[in-house]
C-alpha cells in the first residue's frame, strides 16, 4: 500500500510539473464571431491549428456573418459571446445591441476604399463630379462604406450626389464585374479579387481620404460582465496570434492562404503579403497604449467618436454612442495584470 501510494504521489507531482498547455483540463465553450477569409480574423484560425484555445480552457465555437450589420444583429440572440468586426458596425452595436470593444484588431484605414474600372479611373480622379447621378455599390453600415462617403467628401460630393446601391461584398463583386456601377466600396481582400478578375484599380482608401478605420474586437456586455476571465483568455489567444504573425511572416502568409481558400477566396501571394504590410496589428503593450486615457481622451475615442458621426450623419443612429460607454481596455489590463495569461499573450 506504502509504494502504490508513493507511485501516485510520485505522478501527481510529475502533472503538477507539466506546463499550463500540457495538462488536461475541462473546456468552456465560447462564441465567437467573425467574417470568412479577412486579415483581422486569422488569428482565429491560427489559434486553432496550434491548439492555444485549448492552452487556456476554451473550445471556440465559431459563426460567420458576410458583413458586420447582421453579425451584431445576431448578438441580440445571444448566437455569439465574443467576436471581431469593423469599427463601424461595432459603433452601431454598441448603441443598439449593447456590445462592448475590448481591443483593436488591426488598422484596416488602407484595406477599405473605392475602386473604379481601369479605363475610368484618372478621368475619375480628374474630374470628380464626373460621378454625379451615377451608382456607387457598397456595403451600408460598414467599415467600406465610411471610407466610401470619407473619399466622396475629399472629392467635394456627398452621399446624395451619387445613387449609393447596399449589396453585400460579394453582390458587389459580381456586378461590378458584370458592369454595373462607376464605383465599388469595398475592403480587403476583395479589393485584390477586383484587381485580378476585373483589372479594377483602387482610386481612394480610408487612408488617402485622413480617416482612421480599425478593427475591433468584440463581447457582449452580459457576457464580459459574467465571464470576465474567459473573456482575458479570449483576448490573449488573440494577442498571442498576433505575436507569432509578427515573428513568422513566411508561415503567416502559408496560413493565411489556408485560411482564404476554405471560403472560395484565390489569391496570389503578393496579396497576401500586402495584406499583412498595409495592416497594421497590435500587441498587448500597444493595445494598452490606444486604450490608454490617462491624459483625457484615449485614440481609440477620436476613432470611434468619428465613426459615430459617421452613423450620424447617413441616418442609422441619431446619435453616435460616446466611446467611453463602450470602449473599455478592463480585460486587456485582466491580461496585462495576470502574470501567466500575459506571458502567453506576449507568446512567451
């Protein structure tokens, strides 16, 4: 009886020994949201295939939205708890579906702009009001379409200066290729699907046209409020991935192809790799930096609160929610102050 009992406490230490990612422990399942073949959602994936979900006690179970406007209206349903999505949409959640941000995805201000047919474009750029009275496809309530009016007012036009068509980004594709309208908003990387199907070319980005489109990583309020930690490890399995990326480019863009291809997405590799150079991420120390409002206003408020006034300004919401309300860096700093999450976060 002495030596089973020494042999068990003997294996009981040796478990006791073994690394976090290494023992068995019992899975929560948790929502999460996202959209098919973007930049922003691979880390997702690649947390799967290194199994980190597993490291810190998640099992993802995953839904995808073709754009952001339905994604947060699933959110009323309780269809996900946790998620990422375009800045924009995420304002709109906020007001309507009490969604909070905790965190940014990526600067996504060059992958969301309006593309023009080849021939068209520098008669376009020359003579903007050129396109008055003719039609603008684009995605309403979303990122692509904030960038879309930011290049209409750049030009010197407004929304009612041109017939603005709602298709969602594939519709866009289709009939852009098919002919239909002068110009197409759209986001990454259906702007490389534009370039090689049709020979499209990109005329304005968020970027060119000085505002700032980031991506933001989601929760419903009900949820954080009630599952506070799994909502920190939902945050470091992304911050992790967004390390690794950082550290291995070559297999970041081997993945990223995996990644795309599962949802019909075909694309050279100087896509992909354009893809991870005009798209800035964030690790937790920068995260923490953007959230930061320790001398007022924080980035991430200058950011949102333009969105707001985005939503504004095109009828969706009378008034756009102060960013106070709903973005909060409360579980990036639950990772920040957690030894082991933030060593896994930081990939260490």
């Amino acid at each position: 009886m002495l030596k089973r009992t020494m042999i068990f406490g003997s294996i009981l230490a040796f478990v006791a020994a073994l690394p976090a990612g290494l023992k068995a422990q019992q899975l929560t399942s948790i929502g999460v949201s996202y959209q098919p073949a973007v930049y922003w959602a691979l880390p997702y994936y690649l947390a799967s295939e290194k199994g980190w979900w597993k490291e810190v006690g998640l099992d993802p179970q995953f839904s995808t939205f073709p754009s952001g406007a339905p994604q947060m209206a699933a959110a009323a349903s309780k269809s996900w708890d946790v998620g990422g999505a375009g800045s924009a949409p995420a304002t709109l959640g906020a007001q309507r579906f009490d969604i909070l941000t905790i965190g940014i995805t990526n600067d996504e201000s060059v992958g969301n702009a309006l593309m023009a047919r080849k021939n068209e474009a520098d008669g376009i750029k020359n003579n903007p009001a050129s396109l008055k009275g003719k039609q603008l496809l684009l995605t309403t309530n979303s990122t692509g379409e904030y960038a879309a009016l930011a290049c209409l007012a750049k030009w010197g036009l407004g929304a009612k200066d041109m017939q603005l068509v709602n298709l969602n980004q594939q519709e866009i594709i289709s009939a852009f290729a098919t002919g239909t309208g002068a110009l197409a908003g759209v986001w990454a990387p259906n702007i490389y699907t534009l370039e090689e199907r049709t020979g499209a070319q990109l005329i304005c980005s968020g970027k060119e046209a000085a505002v700032t489109i980031p991506g933001a990583l989601l929760v419903r309020r009900t949820y954080a409020e009630q599952n506070p930690e799994k909502v920190a490890a939902y945050l470091a399995v992304y911050l992790r991935a967004i390390v690794w990326e950082k550290a291995h480019r070559d297999e970041t863009i081997k993945l990223m192809n995996e990644f795309y291809r599962k949802t019909g997405v075909m694309l050279p590799e100087k896509y992909l790799a354009r893809e991870i150079d005009t798209r800035p991420t964030f690790t937790l120390p920068e995260q923490l930096k953007l959230f930061d409002r320790s001398g007022g206003t924080a980035e991430v408020d200058t950011w949102f609160s333009k969105l707001g006034e985005y939503l504004k300004s095109t009828g969706t919401l009378q008034e756009g929610p102060d960013p106070r309300s709903f973005a909060t860096d409360a579980y990036l700093k639950r990772v920040a102050n957690d030894a082991k999450l933030k060593d896994f976060a930081e990939g260490k």
